[in-house]
C-alpha cells in the first residue's frame, strides 16, 4: 500500500474529514509536511475537501528561517494552495512566560493554527515515527495508560493522517514523485529531548529489536483502546459509590474531576484522595486558594469557596437553627440538648463538637466568626484561661481545620469555640433545668448541594 492509500484509509478509518471541510495543513517546509502537504492535495478533489495550508516563522534561525518560509510559499504557489504565513517571537515569548523554547514554540505555532483554520480542522505532520517517540518519552517520564496511547489521531479539531505512515516511507514518496524539502538543522543537534531518543535511543533499541517503532507503535494502539474503554467505565461511575469501584476507576473518576477544575494533577494527590474514599474518612483537602476536595465517607466531590480572612456574622439564638457559613463548607446548629447531654460535654476533636450553653448567661450581641490571632477562652471544668492556638496545637489540628475554626462571643468574648465546646461563664450548673440551654454542634456541609 503506498502512503496516498495509507493516508486515504487512515483519513476513513478515524472519520477525520468530510466532504465540504476546510483542511489548514501547517507546513514548516521539512520532510514530514511537505508529503502530508502533497497527499492531501492529491486526495482533495477525490474526497471532496478544501485545502489550504499555514507556515508558522518561529523567527529562531536567521536566515535558515527565512529559507524555510520562501521555500512554503514557492510549493504553495507550484501547486495553487492557499498559504497563510504567520511570524511569531518564540524567544519573547519564551521569556516572559517562562517557558523553554520547545514548549513556547508549540504554543505559538498551535495558536497560529487555531487562528487560521478559524476553529475548522488543522492537520498537522506527525508520523509513525513521532508515535513511537512519543510513547517512549512517556514511559520516561513515568506516564499513565493515556500517555501510552502516545500522539491521538484526531483531538478536537486537530487531524494527524501520516500517523500510520513511517519516516522512511515518506522520505521514499518524496524522493518518488522528485519533491525536494528543507532540513532543520535543529532537528540535527541533541539539543532537545526528543532529538536524542530519535538519533541515540531509538537505534540502540533497534540493535535489541529492528521493529521497535512498529512494536512501540502497537503498544499505543493497545493502549488507546483500553483508554478508551476504562473512560467510557469512568462515564458510568455512581458518584455516590464511588468506594464500591475498582482502584484504577477510582482514581480515574478523582483525576477527572480535577482536570474538570483546572487543579495540577500528581500522583501523590490522587492516591490520598483515593485513601480517604477508600477508608470512608471524611476528609477535606485544599486544592488551591479558593478550591477544595471533600471526601463523605463514600465518595468525593470539589468544591469552590470564596475564603475570607476575617468572617463575621450575627447570630440570634432560637431552637433547631442553622447557619450556613460557605466559606468554610460548614453549618453551625443551635439546638435544644436532649436529657443525656450533660454526659457528653466536653472537649472533642473531630468533624462534629458540641457546647451546651446557657442562653440566660450570655451578654448582650451573639457574633460567629473565624478565629484569630491572640483569642482565648475559659472552658468549663478548667480554672485558667486557655489561648485556642495551645488548644489547637494540643489537639493536633490540622492547618485547614485551624484557618477554618469557628468562635461565638458576646459583650464579653468568646464564649463557645469549634474543637473546644463553651466557657465555663455560659455553661449551665450541675442539674440546672433552664429553658434557655442550647447545643451548639458544627457539622462539614459535605452532603449539600
């Protein structure tokens, strides 16, 4: 089969075109772009597509650049294709973002494209060669399943048809039909990762293996169909029994969420996340500033929050009351105590802290806040006063669960804290029976919408 066929059935095959689209092909002028240039010019007329093409001046090599463009326009004209052609700063741009001149590079060159096709598709020259690269560099880097699956034949609106075409097969085509291209002589240096697996990795595998691009190739096949298996499970998963699925569906279903949110994905994140659906803890894990993970005790969810430093809110006491405070995904309930609860007073650690307090000896304006630097409380059965950060630190708080603690005061200070329960000048006497007792518990609002 030559490389027009190839190109034909993988273009089929992966329902990359249909007749009436417009195709921007980039072109750079090398090997690779010249053939898929070429081919799809062939193939245009036959399925029905509109060509055109893009060169993107990445401005890196003087003159050689400039060659490269010159050389684009006079194929173009030869063959009566629309050309595009884009001058972007790469080192600029590289500077200011950061970035290495590889990946800058990648950026512009993908944003010329975009820009050009207008959100139509974009074929770009990646080959066989470039897949078994590409899954090699992965495995490298310690990648997942997906990274085996290597370049992906279509990607939004970005094609590849060479994909199934090899680097010596187009060197062929070209060197058949007598089609000259141009060299980049960074692709001749070691200069960058991908350059020394191609010209120094890559042939010593081949002393082990001669067919070790089609192998590494048949690996990404394989994995992209196990990919795209496992995803299609991941679309199905219950939220709500998240604890019930496999490990590997687990944590696909957390590593989905947070990519949904934009939060940086490492393995560590994941595997904790997963531990604490696993264990049924409830747990919660800041992500980034105002982003965070909760895990109920079967499954997991994100959540956003808009974190003051300094929340403040009045508070009028009245049975079976809630108060919702979202900046911490949190609910505080005023509640009558049932007969037992003298029992269970005291200092507890934990998603939920009771205080029994009575309302007959608070003074004057309830306010709930966050905590801050400096309070302190007497707390019942204890004859001093008691810095809530020594208390904190007693308890081994987490630093989420100290940015987040709640206080209650009055005229006279605090007189409830989270984690600590009331002050000794609130709470009620030994069996004191006053309508006035309340329970104040806080509870994670981690089932709520």
């Amino acid at each position: 089969m030559n490389v027009s066929d190839k190109v034909r059935e993988t273009i089929t095959r992966r329902c990359m075109i249909q007749k009436g689209d417009t195709v921007t092909a980039g072109l750079s002028g090398g090997a690779d772009s010249v053939c898929l240039v070429t081919v799809l010019h062939g193939l245009s007329h036959e399925m029905g597509f509109t060509l055109m093409a893009v060169h993107v001046n990445h401005c890196l090599r003087g003159e050689e650049s400039d060659r490269d463009q010159h050389f684009c326009e006079e194929l173009c004209k030869r063959l009566d294709i629309p050309l595009e052609v884009c001058r972007v700063d790469v080192t600029g741009f590289a500077k200011e973002s950061g970035r290495s001149t590889e990946e800058a590079a990648r950026i512009l060159r993908y944003g010329a494209f975009d820009k050009v096709s207008c959100g139509g598709k974009t074929a770009t020259a990646h080959n066989k060669n470039d897949n078994a690269e590409t899954v090699l560099f992965n495995i490298v880097r310690g990648s997942g399943l997906k990274g085996l699956g290597g370049i992906p034949y279509v990607r939004g609106n970005i094609i590849r048809p060479l994909l199934d075409v090899s680097r010596s097969e187009i060197e062929e085509y070209l060197s058949q039909m007598g089609q000259g291209f141009v060299t980049d002589s960074t692709n001749l240096t070691e200069d960058y990762s991908r350059n020394k697996l191609r010209r120094r990795i890559i042939p010593q595998l081949e002393e082990i293996n001669a067919d070790v691009t089609d192998a590494l190739c048949r690996l990404s096949l394989s994995a992209e169909e196990d990919e795209s298996f496992l995803s299609q499970l991941t679309d199905d998963i219950d939220p709500q029994r998240l604890c019930e699925y496999a490990p590997s569906l687990r944590k696909r279903y957390i590593r989905r969420l947070l990519s949904e949110n934009n939060i940086p994905i490492s393995r560590d994140r994941i595997e904790e996340i997963d531990a604490a659906v696993k264990s049924g803890r409830k747990t919660r894990f800041d992500l980034s500033r105002d982003i965070f993970a909760v895990t109920d005790g079967k499954s997991v969810v994100i959540r956003k929050m808009s974190r003051t430093e300094n929340f403040r809110t009045n508070v009028v006491f009245s049975s079976d009351k809630e108060i919702i405070v979202p900046e911490y995904d949190k609910k505080v309930i005023i509640e009558r105590p049932s007969n037992d609860i003298f029992q269970k007073q005291g200092i507890v650690k934990g998603k939920l802290t009771n205080g029994l307090v009575n309302y007959d000896k608070i003074q004057g304006v309830v306010i709930l806040r966050n905590k801050q630097d400096g309070d302190s409380i007497r707390f019942a059965r204890r004859d001093h006063t008691t810095k809530l950060k020594k208390l904190y630190n007693s308890l081994k708080l987490t630093d989420e669960e100290r940015q987040s603690a709640l206080v209650m005061e009055d005229d006279e200070g605090i007189f409830w804290s989270e984690y600590g329960g009331a002050s000794d000048r609130v709470s009620p006497d030994k069996n004191e029976t006053s309508e006035n007792l309340y329970i104040i518990s806080v509870r994670r609002k981690i089932n709520d919408n």
